[in-house]
C-alpha cells in the first residue's frame, strides 16, 4: 500500500495512492483522521481502510492536480543519523561509529515533494543528502530489542536532508545547519512495510543533481539498520506513532567533492529508492 498527504487548501489530507489517482481516506472513511500522524496514534487499521475505500468505488483525485504535504506534516520527532555509511564516514574522514551520530529535525524545515529547498541567505555552502525515512507504526517500548523492532515501523519514504554545511560545523551537535526552514524534504509517498524487504534492506538508494547521479548506494551498506537503530533509541526515549526516523546518506555529497559541490538557485535534486519513490525539489534562493 502506498499513501500519501497532499494539500486540500492549506489542509493537509491523508490520501491512498492508487496507480495515478488518489484516494481521500476520511472522504471514503469518515472515521480515518485526515492526517497521517493522528490516523496511527488512533491505532486505525489503514490496510484495512484502505481496502474497504477501494471496494466502495470512492471519488477520485487525479495526482497531477494536488500539490503535496511532507508525507508527515508534523512529525512528534524526527530523529536523524549522521555517518550511517561506510564510505560516508570514510569521505568525511571519519572511521565507523560506535555508536550513531543522532541529531533532531524540527517540524519548521520540512518541505514536501516538489517544494523548493532554500538557499539560506547567511550561507551558500548548500549540500544535499539522499537518505531512507522510517515513519513508525505503534509506540514503540522502552528497552525494545532488535527481533521486535519491525513490528513497530509502519513504512518507508524518501528524504533529502539539505544541510548547511558552515553552519553545521559552527558547533559540535549539528542541529543548527540541519534545521533551516526549507531544508529537509519528505516524500512523496509512504510505502508500507509489508510491501518490502524486512528493514528496507538491500534497496538501491541515489541522490542526482541536475540529473547526475552524485550518490549511488545500497541501503544494506548502512552501518546501522533499522531494527538496530530502534533499539539502541529505546534504550533511551519513546518512539511514538508518527514519529520519523532519518537512516543517513551515503557517500558522494557535495561537500566532500574536489572542488565542494554546493547547490545554488536554479538546480533540482532527486533522491530515488528503489520499490520507495522519487522525491524531487527544486532550488531556490531563500524567499524574502
């Protein structure tokens, strides 16, 4: 199943995706929130919400006529890694952690597909980062092991973590170059977890600038997986339904480049998983 949240006004809405047309969920099921994030704290069964909308033959919304919402409008959290590859890590000059870099996205700097990401106007050092996004399920317990963890993730999406490179490095937690309005793109659509491999393993991810492939990896290469990464954050808080984990980025970005790569006003990226989606955001100058 794939979903996704697309804007009915200024609204986000909760909508099932099917081939080029998109179905409202509350539209077809009353009961269903409109919003993704409150539809899982609710507990609802959207497979099976899902079906019964599709079996009633409800009003159809062409996918070419919306615009989007970040798949998940207002994230309770958004937690992120950092040097989560190999070769990554390697790049930046950096041996395998021990443990994950964790940091926090803050709701503000969400964009959706095919939003522009902003050029900052304190900065032009601009970088991009084509990342696996886990949107969790059900609550998550404290002290959650490995063998339990999937049965918590929902399903994945696409992510484009745009960092400010001077200004992540003007501290040694990067949460101020990660957290620029604009930054951090989301979707566009959600597969469920049933609909790929355990942990979204062994999927090839790419991140392309203008169309060329800057990034080009397995999802498998992360040093830490998913169910890992579930347990090693259980040991410390609670992870909620529609709370967002963010799986890092492989090798290639911008930053690492001789001379660096920056994006400026005018250029696209594209972040591609596969059996996942293709998340596109143009570029442009921060808006007054």
């Amino acid at each position: 199943m794939k979903l996704t949240t697309y804007l009915r006004g200024t609204t986000p809405r909760l909508a099932l995706v099917d081939g080029d047309d998109l179905i409202d969920l509350h539209d077809a099921q009353p009961g269903v929130p409109a919003d993704l994030r409150q539809a899982l704290k609710a507990g609802v069964d959207l497979h099976a919400a899902a079906r019964q909308a599709l079996a009633d033959k409800p009003r159809r919304i062409p996918r070419t006529s919306v615009k989007l919402a970040p798949l998940v409008p207002e994230p309770g959290k958004i937690v992120c890694l950092g040097l989560n590859y190999f070769d990554h890590a390697k790049e930046g000059g950096r041996d395998k952690p021990e443990y994950p870099w964790f940091f926090f996205r803050a709701a503000s700097s969400l964009i959706a597909h095919g939003e522009a990401g902003q050029v900052p106007r304190v900065s032009g050092k601009f970088d991009y980062e084509a990342e696996l996004a886990v949107v969790i399920g059900q609550r998550v317990p404290r002290h959650t092991k490995q063998a339990q963890a999937l049965q918590y993730v929902f399903g994945y999406s696409c992510f484009n973590d745009m960092s400010v490179r001077d200004y992540q490095k003007r501290t040694p937690q990067w949460t101020i170059g990660k957290n620029f309005d604009a930054t951090g793109a989301f979707g566009p659509v959600l597969v469920t977890a049933d609909e790929l491999p355990p942990g979204a393993t062994g999927l090839r991810i790419q991140g392309r600038l203008n169309g060329q492939v800057m990034q080009d990896a397995d999802t498998s290469d992360m040093i830490f997986s998913v169910t890992e990464t579930i347990e090693l954050l259980a040991d410390v808080l609670t992870l909620e339904p529609g709370d967002v984990i963010v799986m890092g980025t492989p090798a290639g970005v911008g930053q690492a480049r001789t001379p660096p790569v920056w994006m400026k006003p005018g250029d696209s990226f594209e972040v591609e998983i596969e059996r996942v989606g293709l998340l596109s955001n143009p570029i442009e100058a921060q808006r007054a």
